[in-house]
C-alpha cells in the first residue's frame, strides 16, 4: 500500500443502529500530554498502572528503540528502557509477572527497504531493562500474539503460528497453517482455540494450540482482506470489522460475523451491520472498554489513496450494534490504542499533514476519552 512508500521516505529524510443514550453522552476526547516520540506502527499494552508503548518509525528519525510509559493515574510520561533492535509493525503482550514479550516485526535498511525481524526481547516488570529472548524460528513482519490460559503466548504470521513459554524463555511449540498470512487479524475462542481471519485471504482457520493442528473453515469471506479487526462474541462467534480489500487496497465498512461451526454444525458467516464509515477503514484499533468495544481511527483508501480518520464507534458484542462516539481530537492511524475500565486512550500514529497535503505524518498526540457508566 501507499504507506509503504511514506515509510522510505521518511527514512530518507535523515540523510447501523442509533447509540443507545448513554453511549452518546460521552463529552469528548480530552488531549493529554504528548508521548516523548511521535511515531506510526509502535506496540503497546498496559502493565500495571502503566501503558507501555515501543517502537515505531518517525518521520526524518528511522526506527525507533523507545520505550515509554504513561502512568495511567498521574497521567505523565517517562522513558524507560531502550529496545536492544529498534522495530515497527512488531507484536507486544504483557505477561502474567508484568513483563512484556515484544516480537518480530520490521526494521530498515539505508534504502528504507524493509526487513523482516525473527528477533524477540522481554522487558522487564519496572520497563528499565530489554534483553533479547529466543528468536522467533523464522522472521514474522507484523505478527498478531494471543495470549492462551495458561500464560503462554502465541505468535501468528506468515505459514506458522508459535507457542513462546515464558517460564522457559523459548519458543516451543510450532504449528503449520493452512494459508500463508501478513497483516490479519485474530480472536481467541471461549475453548482457547485461535481464529485466524484474512490476511490477504478469504479463507478463516483455527489453530488450536493443544494439539497443534490447525483446521481451515469451510465458509469463508466474499473477498480477500487485510488489516481488519476481529473481537470475539459472548456466544463463541467473532465479529470482524473493516478491512482492505486485498486486491485493489480499497477500504470497507463491512463487518462480518463467523459462526466457527463445531459438534456437527458447519461453520458460517453473515453480514454484520456496517461501521458506518464513509469510503471504510482499515489499520484501525479496537480495545475493551466498559462492556463493549471502542473502534478507533484507522484510514480510508480509495483508488490508492489514504485519507486518515478520527472517526470512533461503540461496538455492542450483546445486541450486536454499531454506535458514533465522539471523533478523536486529531488523526490515529495505525497507532496505539488501550482500554481501561470506562477510560479509553489512544496514541501517536499517523495523522493529517497540515504542510504537506497529501502525505501524512506521525504524531505524539495521545488522547483519552471517558464513557458514562451504562445506566441501570
């Protein structure tokens, strides 16, 4: 897509249904201080009272080591540790002590051509140290990490998903999957099983980590797409939410609902109702928050161009409904969003170039949005 071409140039330049009411009350996005780097494709996961952002790439600075945490009470900034490798569009999961697991994703080369990284780090519980961890068995550019029960993580991209035991520091488990996927999105099922959606495909497959096999569904989507959202449901469905069509690089606001099937039934996918996004979106964020889910930012494209949003909906996994809250202060695109309790902060990514028409830049604005409680 267009953005990856932003990227190299950035790198040169160093050398459907109404809202219920109480949905729609919310005031506003309130700014906060800005994060310590402005940054596009950084990771991020609360620990603690803290959320942790790392990594990314900045316009004129090349790939970013930073980690920098917001304290979620006193709402200020600290730098903390540096990553041992610099790296963007990486994965990031907060473990069971409060460490956190970063891996793989990308770096750049002097040419601004990207490299994918099978490189692993843990940061530690007081984010004032990084060491490297076992690699990954092979590179992953932009790997999506489930947590599983029992405090294991798995890894997914490309043809492979990977099971990491922090107990024991390594990589332990491999499985092989039916399609070879970047950029897709993924939902843990109520059995713990992982549903895998898109990723330049049509076809969904769940891998199940216990008996390290992975089955294809046989009902899939009506085109390929990539950087979607997926979210589990209460009753074990997922909703899926947006996307790119994989040919072409249009955005979508459809969203979809797959039904994996199981004890006889067959799998099954229905529409879902619409995000209501002109023109759709994609590289959006979508975290837990209250009872439902916050969708955030993200981008349209059309006809190869990228237009980034501040458009957010409350998305209701009960009565399966869409709703408008109130859009963010600035642009998110591809930024990091976090969830906590009735709060919801989003930060950095990519936003609109006031100077520069046309070509987007990152940013170190973080915001944060309080919903009401749902009334009684």
């Amino acid at each position: 897509m267009r953005r990856r071409a932003l990227i190299a140039l950035w790198v040169l330049c160093i050398g459907c249904s109404m809202a219920p009411a109480e949905v729609r009350e919310a005031t506003g996005w309130e700014r906060l201080p800005d994060a310590l780097e402005a940054v596009v494709s950084p990771a991020g996961s609360v620990s603690g009272r803290n959320l942790v952002v790392t990594g990314g790439v900045g316009f004129g600075r090349g790939v970013s080591d930073t980690v920098m945490a917001l304290h979620l009470d006193d709402l200020t900034w600290v730098r903390t540790a540096a990553l041992v490798e610099g790296r963007f569009q990486h994965a990031q999961v907060t473990l069971d002590d409060g460490r956190l697991l970063i891996v793989g994703g990308r770096t750049l080369n002097a040419e601004g051509r990207r490299t994918a990284l099978a490189s692993c780090e843990l940061v530690s519980a007081d984010f004032l140290t990084s060491a490297l961890t076992d690699p990954l068995p092979r590179p992953i550019g932009m790997p999506t990490l489930t947590r599983l029960d029992d405090g294991r993580v798995m890894a997914t991209g490309g043809a492979s998903a990977f099971v990491y035991d922090p107990t024991l520091g390594r990589w332990t488990d491999a499985v092989t999957l039916r399609e070879t996927r970047g950029a897709h999105a993924t939902a843990r099922l109520p059995d713990g099983r992982v549903m895998i959606i898109g990723g330049n495909r049509q076809g969904i497959e769940i891998v199940d980590p216990g008996l390290k096999v992975s089955t294809r569904l046989a009902a899939e989507l009506p085109f390929a797409i990539d950087d979607a959202a997926a979210v589990p449901l209460p009753d074990g469905r997922v909703w899926v939410l947006g996307g790119q069509r994989s040919r072409g690089g249009d955005t979508t606001d459809q969203t979809w609902v797959v039904d994996p099937g199981d004890d006889g039934r067959p799998s099954r996918i229905v529409d879902g109702p619409p995000l209501e996004v002109e023109g759709g979106v994609a590289d959006h964020r979508v975290v837990a928050a209250r009872d439902g889910y916050v969708l955030i930012g993200g981008e349209t494209q059309r006809a190869g161009q990228d237009t980034e949003l501040t458009i957010v909906r409350f998305l209701d996994p009960q009565a399966l409904t869409v709703s408008a809250l109130p859009p963010t202060r600035v642009a998110h695109d591809d930024a990091v969003a976090a969830g906590d309790g009735n709060t919801v902060i989003v930060v950095g990514g990519l936003t609109v170039n006031r100077t520069l028409p046309g070509v987007p830049t990152p940013t170190a604005v973080a915001e944060r949005l309080v919903l009401p409680a749902r009334a009684r």
